[in-house]
C-alpha cells in the first residue's frame, strides 16, 4: 500500500453531497439561497487552495438557474479558476443534479464568482496568476473578463444615493 499523496489540482474543486429536506423551499424544491450558500462555499474552497489565503467573495454573477433540484438528488457542484487579477480570482462554478440512482446528472446552475485573497488585517494581497493554456480556457476566461466588464459598466449606471444605501 502507498502512503504517497496524490497531487491536487489546485485551479479545480469538486463537492458532492445528497440535497437534504432543510434545503426545501415552500415549493418543495431546494431552496435558491440553499444553493447560493453552497456555490459559495465550493467557489472559496476553490479560491482558498489556488491562493493558499483566506479569500473574501466581492461579487457573484450571471448566476442562471435553469432548472431546480429535488430532495434527495445527488447534488455535484464544480468550481474552477478561470481567470486571476493582481489579487483577484474568478471562479466560474457548475451545479449538476439528478437521482443517485441513475448516475444522471442534469445542469441546473452556472455564475461566476470573484473572490480576492486577504491578508490577517483584511488587506487584499497578490494570488498566483492562472495562465489559461487549451482554447476552451482562453474562451472561458474571456467570458469571465467580458462579464466583469459588464458588472463594472452596470455599477456605474448605480444612481449615487442607490450606491451609498439611501434608496
């Protein structure tokens, strides 16, 4: 028997777990803040290992929800790096789900979400750069940059007293 680790891949994280019935939303499904909290634990889990720091989530977006997930389905979340700022990470995360029995995973949400590595004072500090290698994450990473852009050019249209709280 081995004692040798297996290397990680530290630009992908994968949880998997059954949805339980305190996930359930008054329609019976799981509830969509259910699954928010659960892409934002396996997006940190992801940026934490590629920065080796605690991070921080500055923003999620373009989060889709496609179709919904029932109690007891077999629930597989994947994030993955796909872009990195000086001390940013863009984690773009899947949700598949469907019954354990068939082994048939169904896409039921995708969004992006960007983390930033802190230091112990909260200040943010540099993370390692992510260098997209293959054309699907040179695509992906574009997606990533072009869906900042959006979110950037819609914070600007914020009326000011919307962005300071006062609405």
């Amino acid at each position: 028997m081995s004692t040798s680790a297996t290397p990680l891949d530290r630009s992908e994280t994968t949880f998997r777990f059954l949805a339980e019935p305190t996930s359930v939303n008054f329609g019976g499904k799981v509830h969509g803040g259910a699954l928010m909290k659960w892409i934002d634990e396996t997006a940190y889990a992801c940026a934490a290992v590629w920065s080796g720091r605690y991070c921080v989530t500055v923003s999620v977006g373009n989060i889709r929800f496609r179709r919904p997930i029932q109690v007891g389905n077999l629930v597989e979340l994947r994030a993955r790096v796909v872009a990195t700022g000086r001390t940013s990470m863009h984690i773009h995360v899947t949700v598949h789900a469907g019954d354990p029995k068939s082994g048939q995973l169904r896409l039921t949400t995708d969004c992006l979400v960007v983390f930033v590595a802190v230091d112990e004072n909260g200040t943010p500090i540099p993370v390692p750069p992510f260098v997209p290698e293959t054309e699907e994450q040179k695509r992906v990473a574009k997606y990533a940059m072009d869906v900042k852009a959006a979110l950037d050019a819609i914070v600007e249209l914020k009326p000011e007293e919307m962005a300071q709280g006062h609405i």
